[in-house]
C-alpha cells in the first residue's frame, strides 16, 4: 500500500475511531463525581508525599541520572513500534470502512444515479451540438 493511500486510510481510521469513542463518553462524565470523590484521600496525603520527596530527591536524582540514557533508549524504540502499529492499525479500520461503505446500497444508488445524469447532460449537449 503506498504511502499515501496508507495515511488517508489512517486518517478515516482514526475518524472512526473517535467517534466509537465518543459515543462512551456520556457514561465516562457520569462517573466523573464518583472518581474525584475516590481521590479526595490521594489529594490530602500530597503534603506529606512533598516532604518525604525533598528528603530522598537528590538521591533519585543520582540513580534516575545515571539510567536516563538506557531509559531513554528504550522507551524511544517502545514508542516509535507503538506508533508504528497504531498507524498500520489505524490504516486497516479505514481500509475497511472505506470498502464497507463503496459497497453499500445507498453508495450504489448514488453512482448510478450520478451516471444516469452524466449521459443525460452529454446526450443534451451532444443535440444541441448537432
């Protein structure tokens, strides 16, 4: 598949992956309420957290340091294989809709319909040529 053909149909996949998404959303904003309430006790341990940070920083600091490279290195190559199956993913679900959709009834009646005007109008203009 070229390149391009590869983005667009991307592009249609990712369209409906977000409006599969969307149509979750009204139950995830109804559950909003619940979760905040959940994390009210997370909120209230943060001054603590802060002061244990400030105590062990400069070591995490060191040890963080040392490994950031290797670190790095990795989640760069996690990343760009996580891209790169997102976006052959994304491909296929377009492919497929688009397919789907060229082969339904209302895609169907559309062309002959569109191609039933076209001999029309070319049949006019070849009359009043004559």
């Amino acid at each position: 598949m070229s390149t391009a053909k590869k983005a667009l149909y991307a592009a249609v996949g990712a369209g409906d992956l977000a409006l599969e998404q969307a149509k979750g959303l009204p139950k995830r904003v109804t559950s909003l309420p619940t979760q905040i309430k959940d994390s009210a006790g997370e909120i209230r341990n943060l001054p603590s957290k802060a002061s244990s940070i400030r105590k062990d920083g400069r070591e995490r600091v060191t040890k963080v340091y040392k490994t950031a490279s290797t670190r790095v290195e990795k989640v760069t190559a996690k990343s760009r294989k996580r891209a790169t199956k997102t976006v052959n993913d994304l491909a296929k679900r377009g492919e497929k809709l688009v397919k789907r959709i060229s082969k339904s009834a209302p895609t169907t009646r559309a062309r002959k319909t569109n191609s039933k005007a076209v001999v029309s109008a070319t049949e006019t203009v070849v009359e009043q040529a004559g």
